[in-house]
C-alpha cells in the first residue's frame, strides 16, 4: 500500500474502512476464557490462553480449536470469576468449533471429543501420524493433552504417545527435526513453578502485591520428542543436542533460517537469551543464537521474548524474524541473510509505536493483499494492576496492524483503519485464517479472562492466490515445504514465498494453506514447490483469486539431503 495513504490530509484516509470487523457474533463464536483468578496471583494465570486453526474434517473450510484454563489445579481461595465468566460452570473445558461453510462455527465438543480439562495454555494441530487428518497436540499447566483425529473422532492418545509433559509448558510445534519424513515434537516449558512453592512478590513502597517477575523461579527444560513412525515419540532431547537448562521458554518457530533444506528451531525466552538451533542433519543440533544475531537485541540485552512469526519482508529470499517482547522494550525485527541476521527494529519503524505495549500473538502476512507482508501485533500486560506500577502502562491494550512496504519497512495503522482489533484488551494468543474462504486472511484472538473473538477482514478487494499442499508420505500436511510465487514467462511479480509450518505466534497455530496477495496483477501466476523431501515441482498456469490443491508427484526423485535449493 502506498505509504502516503498512512498519513491523512487530502489522501481520503478517513474515508478508507476499517480492515477488521469483530465477527464473533455472526459467526456463533461464544468461547469465553477462564483463568481461574483467586487473588494469590499465580503466575500461571496471566500467561494463557490460545488455540489452533485447522480443517478437522477435511472439507476445505477452516475449523477453530480453543484451550480453557481455570480453575488452576492445587490453588487456594475463591476463585474471582469475570462477570461474564459468572454463569459457567467451573471448568467448561476446550472447545472445537466446525465451520459450517456459511460463515458461522458450532460447537462440536460433545460430539467428537476433545474437551480437555487441564490448566490450558495452548495448542499446534498438525497431521502426526500421516494418517490424512490432522490432530491436536495440547499444552497445560501439568500433564500435556495429544488428541488423535480418527475419522472425525477425537481420542486421547497422551499415555500410549509417549507425550504427556508434566512441566508448564506454552508454545510447540510439530515438524521434521531429523529428516526421516515423519513429524517430530519440538515443546517449549517456561518455568519450574508450582503453587506450593509460589512466591508473594511485592512493588514498591506501598507493597502492592504483583505476578511474580520470571527471574523469582527457575527455567523449565525444553522437550524434544523424536517420531518413532508408529504413532509413539521418544524423547530425544539430549541426544538431538536441544537440551536447555537456561531458557524460560514462551514461543516457537520451525524455520529454514539458511535454506539448506533442513528445519532449524527458533525459541524465544523470556528475559534470558533466545536460542537459534541450526540444524546439522541426521537429528543433531546446535545452538547458535549468539553467533547468528538473535540471542540479544541490538544493545546486547535480553529481552522478554513472547511471541515469533518468521517471513520474508524485504523480498531477498531468506526468512526474518518478528518477535514480541515486555512493554518498555519494543518488538524485534531480525532480518535474515545467508551468513546469519541483521537487528533492524528501529529503521523498519516499529521501535516507537511498541515501545509502551507488550506483544503476544504475532503474524507475518499480507492483511491487505498488496503483496508485501504486514506485521500484527496481540497485546496486553501481565500486570492486572500495571497502572498503580506505572501510571504510563495499561492492562487493556490495542491490537496493532502494521502495513509492510516490501522493503522491511513498516508502518502503523491507526485505530480507525485497524478496525475494532483497536479496541483495548487483554491480548494472548492468535492464528490467522480465511475462515470464509474469500481471499482476505482474518484473525483469531484469544483473551486473557475474556471472550475469544473472530475478526473478519473487510480490507480491499484485491488479487491473491493460495494453496492447500499435499506430500507423500508421513507428512501429507507438507510441512517444512516451501513455495516462491513467480510470473509466468512474459509477466512481472515481485518475488514472495512462504514456508509452510505448524505453530508460531503465541501458544497458536494458523491456517495450514498458502496465500499471497497479488494487489491488481491478474495474469495466470507459477507456484514453485520444495517438498518436504528435497524435490521441487512447478505448477504453472494458475489463475488467481482461489485456493488451489497441489500434489506432489511420485515420479520427482528426491535431491540429496541438505542440497541447497
């Protein structure tokens, strides 16, 4: 989008409509979160809660996951119910909502299962077992939940997966680590904390009680959990060199930072450093955060790192890294490159506009269908008090859309263009999704003790292509495949291209489609596919405005591993 059109004056700004309009309830989306709050302030339940985005049934149509939290498990006193959360029950559990293909969602639970009762925090849904459906992987404070999609049923598998982490654990993300074709699970824990050893933290003179600062309790490892090919995991977390003892984990991304044809793992902790696991081939890792650029900011500090989206916002070909962080921090633009990342938080323009709110869910994508990335930012704080800490925060905080210029140059939309995302509140986690199927990315939130909302977007009718990618194999779903965007011969396109991955943002995964937006272009375009296994496939002559199915054929040999693309 033409940058003028951000600044008002004669341009017809006002006259432009909101991008995000909250469709909740036209589509029948009544989830409300609990955080079971009983004054003590347990950290835990500040922290959640997300969902995931995914095509239970397989129809085409995008059906939505959310995870429930409170009441937390061993604590004491009344639980402080919201007044909207007054008439529940006192867990109602997660909830699955089938799209109904007419714009609206029913609640499903009570009929295929799913309705888990842990202490919720988030969830990655991802085709596990290769079976042709996707599946559900849960993440609780306590025992983790893996759900088995069988045939639009789902069954708790947890005990004979071998999956059930007891830590606290917040973000995961399924993905190929050692190569073998089938999908590995990457879990992030954040800390070893327990309401028998909860701390009373305390501010100021006046001893106003807070959530307790991550640096009272120490780091929970992260879990790596190796696919066996039999439905089962081992956990390989030591012997994949991933083992961590430092990191207080919150987000997740698999990524081919250098695009050597293998998934690398990038894990944002909060206030210690982040880590960048370069992925060496045959299952082993090592940790290269530090030497890569993306273990500090560009003081050299660590930071509160919460929420990760990866993707390619200047159009070199190599993917960057978005991060959101602590108010009074900012968020962090790394820009990738063949030899490690760039901090560029500041020249991209997004240092001032985060500086004062505290980001969660994060995305990457072309809102607008210009063809060039946008970046949404979740926020809210931690601090259900913040304003008797700092009287220049908030709790309730705006969503915010920043319009990308393809250059790694971003600026903010103001409130009236956001839409009614714009409206303060207490922001988590998110996933984005075409939950309508018509070519304009929405977005799910899910917020802190308060309902969970759909947000339609209403932006201009542009051009735009997507796919729906389906492998051989044990990873049908293609995930770590990557697809460019090209012209057909004659024709003239901006380069974009997209990696297909299950899990980021914040306790979330997204809609597992492709999409580019293609602005005013209108010529048939070529979709260029690395699968999962090294081959690539071409699939020309492609008209835009739908979503197309793009199989991998049988008869493309695979390259050898590791074969730069």
């Amino acid at each position: 989008m033409v940058l003028a059109l951000l600044v008002g004056g004669s341009t017809g700004l006002a006259a432009e409509p909101p991008l995000l309009v909250d469709v909740s309830d036209l589509a029948g989306l009544d989830f409300t979160h609990h955080k079971g709050a009983t004054g003590q302030r347990y950290l835990p339940e500040t922290m959640g809660a997300g969902g995931c985005v995914l095509d239970f049934d397989e129809d085409g149509w995008m059906d939505l996951y959310l995870v429930q939290s409170g009441p937390l498990p061993g604590s004491k006193g009344p639980v402080s119910a919201s007044p909207k959360a007054s008439a529940q029950p006192s867990h109602p559990g997660n909830r699955l909502y089938r799209n109904q293909r007419d714009s609206t969602f029913r609640d499903v639970t009570s009929e295929v299962g799913g309705g888990d009762r842990g202490y919720g925090q988030g969830a990655v849904c991802a085709d596990y077992d290769g079976d042709g459906d996707q599946d559900i992987y849960v993440t609780n404070f306590g025992p983790n939940v893996l759900l088995r999609n069988d045939g639009g049923k789902l069954r708790d598998v947890t005990a004979s997966s071998g999956v059930g982490d007891a830590a606290w654990s917040t973000s995961a993300t399924f993905f190929d680590g050692d190569g073998d074709g089938d999908l590995d699970l990457y879990v992030v824990n954040y800390l070893q904390f327990s309401v028998a050893e909860h701390r009373d933290c305390r501010h100021g003179a006046s001893q106003i009680s807070i959530y307790c600062h991550p640096d009272v309790y120490p780091a929970a490892a992260d879990t790596y959990y190796r696919n066996r090919g039999d439905g089962t995991f081992e956990v390989h977390t030591a012997a994949a060199g991933l083992l961590d003892r430092d990191g207080k984990g919150l987000g997740v991304i698999a990524l081919d930072f250098n695009r050597d044809g293998r998934q690398d793992l990038y894990v944002t902790n909060d206030s210690t450093p982040n880590f960048l696991y370069r992925n060496l081939g045959q299952g082993r890792f090592t940790e290269e955060g530090l030497i890569l650029g993306v273990a500090f900011n560009g003081d050299g500090k660590t930071e509160a790192g919460m929420g990760v989206d990866a993707g390619d916002v200047n159009g070199d070909g190599f993917s960057d890294l978005a991060i959101t962080n602590l108010s009074l921090e900012s968020n962090a633009l790394y820009l990738g490159g063949g030899d490690g990342f760039t901090y560029a938080t500041r020249r991209a323009g997004i240092h001032g506009p985060s500086y004062p709110v505290l980001g969660f869910g994060t995305h990457l994508v072309d809102l607008d269908a210009d063809g060039h990335r946008d970046w949404v930012v979740i926020n809210g704080d931690v601090l259900d008090n913040i304003e008797l800490v700092n009287d220049s925060l908030t709790w309730h905080q705006p969503g915010q859309i920043f319009l990308g210029d393809g250059r790694g140059r971003f600026s903010l939309l103001p409130p009236q263009r956001t839409g009614d995302l714009a409206m303060p509140r207490v922001g988590r986690g998110s996933a984005v999704l075409d939950y309508d199927n018509d070519g304009r990315l929405d977005l799910l939130v899910s917020y802190n003790d308060d309902r969970a909302r759909l947000y339609g977007n209403r932006g201009p009718s542009r051009r735009w292509i997507g796919g729906r990618l389906i492998a051989v194999g044990a990873n049908p779903d293609a995930l770590g495949a990557q697809v460019i965007l090209a012209p057909m011969p004659g024709g003239s396109l901006p380069r974009q291209s997209a990696e297909l991955r299950a899990g980021s943002s914040y306790l979330a995964s997204s809609d597992r489609r492709v999409y580019f937006g293609l602005g005013d272009y209108s010529q048939p375009v070529r979709l260029q596919v690395r699968w999962p296994d090294g081959s690539h496939q071409s699939f020309d002559n492609l008209p835009s405005n739908r979503y197309h199915v793009l199989r991998q054929r049988l008869s493309i040999p695979p390259k050898v591993p590791g074969e730069p693309p």
